[in-house]
C-alpha cells in the first residue's frame, strides 16, 4: 500500500476511533470511470494478448476501488468505432473524474473524440506489469505487454490539437508500485473534492464582518465556478433550536466536550479564565443547536458573522457557535466565521482532501526565530491539533462582540499547507497556496488557535511574495504539503492556482 493509500486508510480508520466524541459525516464516494485503451490489430496477431489486457485492466480498478470511490468499467476502446459507442456512456455516467488506462499501444482514434466532447477530468495512466523487459528472451509479444507508455504522447498531442490542456499522466508499474499508487490516491481524493462541490450546500447568516471588502463574495458566481448552493439562512432558525434543545442533549453535549477539551487554569491573558460553568451550559446548548439546525437545513458547511442585539438572546446563541462549529468542522462540515463563504469552500477542499482544513490568519511574527503565529479565533478543524484542544473562557472576544468559551491548539507539527480564495478586478476567482512547516514550540494562551508556521527562505521574503499574489486575509490551513493537489483542483475548475514558491 502507498503512503498515500496508507494515509487515506488512516485516516478512515482514525475517523472510527473519533467516531464516539465526533460525529463524524458519512463518507461521499465520488464516481470514477475507467476505460482501457489498446489497438485491435495486435489481437489476431498475438493469441492471448487481448485477455491479458483485461487483466490489466482489472488489476488498475481494484487499485482504485481501494481509495473508496465507486467505479464504473466501461470495458477497453481498441478502434474509433468503440470510442464513439463509449462516449454517450460516460456522459450519461455523471462522472467526477476518469481514468484512461493505457494497456499497450493504441491509436489516438480511441481518445480524440472522447477527450474533445468529455468536460470531466481525464488521466492518462501507464503502468507497465514488468519492471523490466527480458532481453536475451525478448519478443514482440512481451514489448506489447509493456508498452503502456508507447500512445502517451500521441494522446496528449491529440488533446492539444482537440482545443484542450494535456492531460496528466500517472507512469509506473502495475505491481510493487508504491508512487503509482499514492498517484492513483491522490486523484480520487481530488475526484472527492470535485464530486463534493458539485453537491455542497454552503449555509450563509449575515455578513462579513466590519465591511472586510476581500470577503464579500457574489453567491451566483460561487455556483457557477465551484458548483456549491449557497442557501441564505436567518439567525433566528438557530436560536429556534437553541431554544428547542433537551435538557438530556445539553448535558450528554457537556460530557462530550469535557471529554474532547482540556480545560487548564488561566495563564498570562487576562481576558481568559477558567471554563465557566455558565459558558460550557451555553456552549453545549448551542452545539446542539447547531447540530439541528445543520440537519434541518441540509448544510455541507456555514459561513456566518451575526452580531445581534446587544444583551439579546440572539446576540448569546449567534457569538457562542465557536465550540459547537469547531466540533462540526472536525466532523466534516466546514464553518467559517467571519462571513467568508470563500475560506469556507477552502476549508472544505482541505477536509475532503483528508488533511484537516481550519480557519486561518497571520497573527505576529517572530523574527528571533524567523517564524509567523498562524490562526485564528473562531471555529476551527480540531482533528489536526497537536495534543488535546483547549477551552478557555474568555472575557470578551477581540474586535467583536460577546463572550463565553474559545477553542485554543496548535495544529499537528510537521508540513502544513495553505490556501486562500480570493478574486479580482475582473471577479474571477483565484487559488493562492503555499506550503510550510508547523515547528515545535510555545503559543500564546489566548483562547484562540495559533500555530508556529515556518516559511522558506525566511518569513520576510515569504510574506511579501504572499501578499503580492492578492489573497484574502483568511486561508484554509491543512497537515500535509498539497499544494500541487490543489493546484490541481484549481485547474480542473479552471480557476487560476498560483503556488506561492
């Protein structure tokens, strides 16, 4: 298994262990096709070469269908005549991405009308049996068994002259493969991402907050380049449920915070304190809420800033989400504060990615040991902390209104990347990425998230190649380094990727 494939099952397997202290959303299983590709000349010629090519094949889609996803075999194209039957096919299939896979030479005749008509992803997969041909015993034959790469430039040439971008290729061997395969995982993780915006209902209450003018996002246009529904929701519906809750679900919520939460004493901040019993009764109370509310209204994630009137109950519900939200997005709902709908799809990109996706900003720098305190307040992704999350409670929440209990970690030390939407003069969207490290060390004991990210070749440089690319203050920051993943991703959705070098 790849270290990739090795990931992907852990992480599944974490999820289960988690299962009992988050509610973790079932899985999404994006739809792959696979088709073969060979040349029906060779099969007269050479008895036994054609069923072999099928076993090929069914050896590459058991691979695939160990990454949870479903897959579709539409069988091997040999000729133009089986290009054109298949095409109606896998438009019918509502595909997310599709594998081609390259048994042994073929002529473009079997991929130019495929890749001109099909607007899904395609990739073009080479994975020969033999690592090696034996020479001294060499035949025709054996070179036809392993000439899976033979057809890849004239396939990609073929795409260009069609009117499309080359597509991209996955080279190795069938077995014993591990690069192979992490390939192979990554594209149906990306497949995940695509199959998962297409379908993603993004719930949205109230406004960015203060006016932040690289926040406000034009709801139609999020449709239309990621696909997600934005669904406009009222503030009042989550203190409906507020209201609503059980007394038995606001107490087994208490437990399972408590549970999930550290609650140390108070360190140097003095707007923090001790968990409160008051702010916990309010925090457990809202989670359920919350949980309802996202239920009744169908949410794949939220984007909310709702001040409220002062003193109301609305004010209490709307400005105590963050423990309830930090739970839902560990679950795989992405919430976001702030209103920012485009940090909240980047965060839902990262968590179906598998690599956490939390809610991010630049917070101080640290030029005595060239790093930058990345974070935020607000609800994050708490199944990417390093240790156990904190609760603290907290006086007042800085430049906003309200009070009660705030989230406080650092995310898991090790490679981190970032991603931040933003758009232009134009209104065109725009990935801008970058990856660093999470390095081992003290955060501030604020109550929010902060995490120690080192950046080559130095903070400085790095901060002014950042912000030169025009991105939103917020970004979506994950374990791992993805960034061509998600460069990837972008591209797919034809939306500009620039990874911050």
């Amino acid at each position: 298994m790849s270290e990739l494939a090795a990931k992907v099952k852990a992480g599944f397997d974490n999820q289960t262990a988690i299962s009992n202290k988050i509610k973790k959303r079932n899985q999404t299983s994006p739809r792959i096709g696979v088709f073969g590709v060979g040349y029906a000349k060779y099969w007269p010629q050479f008895e036994g070469l054609y069923e072999q090519m099928l076993e090929k094949q069914e050896i590459f889609i058991d691979k695939v269908k160990k990454n949870h996803v479903e897959v579709i075999d539409f069988g091997m194209v040999d000729d133009v005549t089986g290009a054109y039957d298949i095409l109606p096919k896998l438009k019918s299939a509502n595909l997310d991405l599709i594998f081609c896979d390259m048994l042994t030479y073929a002529t473009s005749s079997t991929f130019g009308i495929i890749i001109k008509s099909i607007d899904v992803p395609i990739v073009l997969v080479a994975l020969q049996p033999d690592k090696a041909l034996n020479y001294k015993q060499a035949s025709t034959y054996q070179q036809l068994y392993n000439d899976d790469v033979c057809s890849l430039p004239e396939f990609t040439g073929v795409a260009v002259r069609m009117g499309k971008k080359a597509p991209d290729v996955i080279i190795g061997t069938l077995h014993d493969d591990p690069k192979a395969e992490e390939e192979i995982a990554e594209y149906c993780n990306i497949a995940r991402v695509l199959h998962d915006l297409k379908t993603a209902r993004i719930g949205h209450i109230g406004h960015p907050i203060e006016a932040m003018l690289d926040m406000h996002s034009d709801s139609t246009m999020l449709t239309a380049h990621f696909g997600v529904h934005i669904v406009q929701c009222e503030a009042n519906e989550i203190v409906t449920q507020y209201e609503r809750a059980e007394r038995s679900a606001i107490e087994s919520e208490k437990e399972r915070i408590l549970d999930f939460f550290d609650t140390p004493d108070p360190v140097s901040d003095p707007i923090s304190e001790k968990l409160k019993v008051d702010d916990l009764e309010v925090a457990a109370r809202v989670s359920v809420a919350l949980e309802a509310f996202v239920e009744q209204k169908k949410l794949t994630g939220l984007a909310y800033y709702y001040e409220g009137e002062d003193n109301s109950e609305t004010r209490r519900v709307m400005t105590n989400l963050i423990v309830g939200n930090s739970l839902l997005t560990g679950a795989g709902f992405p919430m976001c504060g702030e209103s920012d709908l485009k940090c909240c799809i980047a965060m839902l990109i990262m968590e179906r990615l598998g690599i956490g996706g939390s809610f991010a900003e630049f917070h101080p720098v640290d030029f005595a040991e060239n790093f930058i305190l990345v974070g935020h307040d607000g609800p994050h992704n708490i199944t990417i902390a390093q240790g156990k999350p904190v609760l603290r409670s907290l006086k007042k929440y800085h430049g906003k209104p309200g009070f009660g209990a705030g989230v406080e970690f650092k995310i898991k030390e090790g490679p981190i990347t970032m991603l931040s939407i933003s758009s232009n003069y134009e209104g065109k969207f725009k990935f801008v990425i970058a990856e660093g490290t999470s390095v081992e060390g003290p955060i501030p004991p604020t109550g929010n998230t902060n995490t120690r990210g080192y950046f080559k070749p130095d903070v400085r440089t790095f901060l002014k190649k950042w912000v030169k690319e025009g991105p939103t203050h917020h970004f979506a920051l994950g374990i791992g380094h993805h960034a061509q993943t998600i460069k990837k991703i972008g591209e797919y959705l034809n939306i500009e990727a620039v990874i911050v070098e």
